[in-house]
C-alpha cells in the first residue's frame, strides 16, 4: 500500500472521524484531500489536479474510500432493470434497488454494455454476478468482483462447469451469452430474451445459479428447434451444441441434472462482479503504461482496493472549461497515489456517473446521466448519516 490512507475512528456508537493528512509515494500528483464522512466505514472527497501536474490541463476526480472490514457496509452489483434487456440512468437503478436491503448510499456506473438502439440493448461486455447470482459470463477482460467472504479480486474471472445426467457429461461453455459451438450454454431468466430450441427447460432446485459449487435441477419440458421462450422464476435452459448436444438430446421431462460450477482459482462463491477492461494497477505498480493512439482523454470510472479499503473514483472530461478527462496510464497513476494496490477501469465517457447520498456528486459530460446497463452499489445498515 502507498503512504497512509484515511484513517476513521468510531467512539460511543457516534461517527469520529479523524481525517489525518495522508501522504503518498508520488506526493506531487495529488492535491490535498480532505475526506468528508457518509456513514460509518465510508468517506468521500472530491479534487482538482490543476494544470501541469500531470498535463497542461485540469481534472475534477471524485473518490470514495469503503473500509473493508467496516461490518455495516455492503457492495453489489445491479443491472437496470434486475435482468440484463434494458438500460436506465443511474438515479433509476438507485430508485428500483432502493426497498431491495440496506440503505444505498453511493453507486458509480459500471460495464461496458450494447447502447439504447443497438441490438440486445443492455447486454453488458463482461461477466456479472449481482446478491450472489451469476447473471452473466461474459468476455474475458478485467472484472471486479467480491466473494461471500468479503475478499476483493481484479482480473479475468474465469467460471465454468460441467453439467451431468446420467452417463452424459459435458462442458458448460457460457451463462446468458451467446451459444456457444461446443458444450453447453445455461440460459436463466436473468437472460430477458427468448432462448431458441431445441434445448432441455429444467428447474433448479435450491436459490439461483451461483459461481460455485453444484446445484441439481430437474427437466420440466423440452422446447423444439422451431420453437422459442423466455426463461422464468428458476428455470434454467440447457442449450448444448457440437458433441454435447449427442447426450442432451436423450434430456426428457422428469431427468434429474447435476450443474457442477466453479471459478478458477476461488473457493468461495462471487457475492458480487461487474466487467470492465484494463487493469490499471496490479501488486502496487502501474500495469497501464503503454498509451495507445487510439487513447484519448476521457471521462473515466474506476475501481480499485488495497488491504484496507475499495476505492471507487470518477474522473470528468470533455468539458474544457471544467475537466478534460484523463488518459488511461494517467488514471493508473492516479489510483495508484490514492493507495490502490489493485485498480481497473470501467466504462467511462458519457456513462462516467458517481452518486454520493442521493445526489450526483460528478459532471456527466453530456449534460445528463446517461442510460447505463449496471452499476455498482454501496450499501449501508448503519442508518441515515449523510455529507
């Protein structure tokens, strides 16, 4: 971890906060900060980098710092309708998720997505997992994700599985994509849209499909090849193709189905995971070094941890007078000075939005929110406190 990160102290049942002076490796690429208390575990500031620090323009980031063991502080991810069809700003998101558990007190944008007019509007680049539910896996970039135990992760969040009837076996190849050539891809209802037969419609037994660990479902009907539907409740469809549909043929109604799940590398199940695509920073150093010359400055959002706190940071661009937005090795520098051990980065551009206690705490480059496909949500029991 570099330098010394906010420190919060709590006496009494009353929020002390001390908000001591940090200093940092690269002290000349941060301005003074002084962070403000939303709730117990959770602070937030925002910071103008002037002109030649790190170029000849200025740049208005946000920073939330989450403390990790903080007991009354939860993250999840949110897609924004609760399944993947359908984009909303993040304002609506907060709206719809806000009876669904504790008190949301921030949330930033999160994925990559299929914009409003485009083909399966809504469907996020990468792999998502929202209250433990694999909703997605999606394309092996960078991921964001935290397990049942609380330990954060950055990186290709590789999931996969078999799924076993009988003498059949075969490889699950993806959940709520794309079908895949070979082996079996899992639909849920997650998926929103109408899944082509021929494939297996089975029910799983026990709460949703989940990253890790084996869950049994039981065929219920199969759907022909001219015949379409859209997953409900716990259904799950079982689309094999290549070898794999030799087996998943001989499926029929009543058959019990063994779904064996895994990510690779974790033994606890993902609580929570949101897609992005270039790891900034990795083990404390800048990974994102190289800029391309397709890189631009931009709005950026990003998300970051080390062993103490999850950083969640936006930084404003294409507005001149304002905030010109930052390249990505820039960002990485910046996560880096701000104590990031591990960051990446997320959608930015006109999606970059961060909500701090109900309001837009950012300048959106377009003037207004955009309709964004998921976000990540912070969450706290602690009750209302606020800036």
């Amino acid at each position: 971890m570099h330098g010394r990160t906010t420190h919060l102290v709590w006496r009494a049942g009353a929020v002390m906060v001390a908000l001591l002076a940090w200093s940092i490796a690269a002290a000349e690429t941060l301005p003074q900060m002084t962070y403000t208390p939303v709730v117990p575990g959770i602070a937030y500031a925002e910071a103008r980098i002037a002109e030649g620090t790190l170029d000849d323009s200025a740049h208005e980031i946000r920073v939330l710092r989450v403390l990790r063991d903080e007991p009354t502080v939860t993250l999840d991810a949110a897609a924004a309708f609760g399944i993947i069809p359908g984009v909303a700003t993040l304002t609506r998101i907060i709206e719809r998720e806000a009876g669904r558990g504790d008190r949301i007190v921030a949330a930033v944008n999160a994925d990559f997505f299929r914009m409003s007019g485009q083909t399966q509007e809504g469907l996020m680049s990468g792999t998502m997992v929202s209250g433990g539910e694999l909703v997605r896996v999606g394309r092996q970039q960078g991921c964001f994700w935290l397990t049942d135990d609380g330990v954060p992760g950055i990186g290709v969040l590789r999931i996969g599985g078999e799924v076993r009837s009988g003498d059949w076996v075969a490889p699950i190849a993806g959940v709520n994509g794309d079908a895949a050539e070979a082996g079996v891809t899992l639909y849920t209802a997650a998926w929103g849209w109408p899944v082509q037969g021929p494939c297996a419609v089975a029910a799983l037994g026990a709460g949703p499909l989940r990253t890790q660990g084996q869950c049994t479902a039981r065929v219920t009907r199969r759907l022909r090849a001219n015949q379409s539907r859209v997953p409900q409740g716990d259904e799950v469809f079982i689309v094999a193709r290549g070898d794999a549909a030799v087996g998943a043929a001989d499926l029929h109604k009543a058959d019990e189905v063994s779904l064996d799940m895994g990510a690779t590398g974790l033994t606890s199940p993902v609580r929570m995971a949101v897609g992005g695509s270039v790891v900034l920073v990795s083990n404390g150093i800048v990974v994102a070094t190289e800029r391309a010359a397709s890189d631009r400055q931009h709005p950026r959002t990003a998300v970051g941890y080390n062993d103490n706190e999850i950083l969640l940071f936006t930084c404003d661009g294409r507005q001149p007078d304002w905030s010109v937005g930052l390249y990505l090795d820039q960002m990485a520098v910046v996560l880096q000075a701000l104590g990031c051990t591990e960051a990446l980065n997320l959608d930015g551009g006109g999606s970059t939005t961060m909500i701090v206690d109900g309001r837009v705490a950012n300048r959106p480059s377009g003037g207004i929110q955009r309709m964004i496909s998921n976000a990540v949500l912070v969450r706290s029991s602690a009750g209302a406190g606020g800036l």
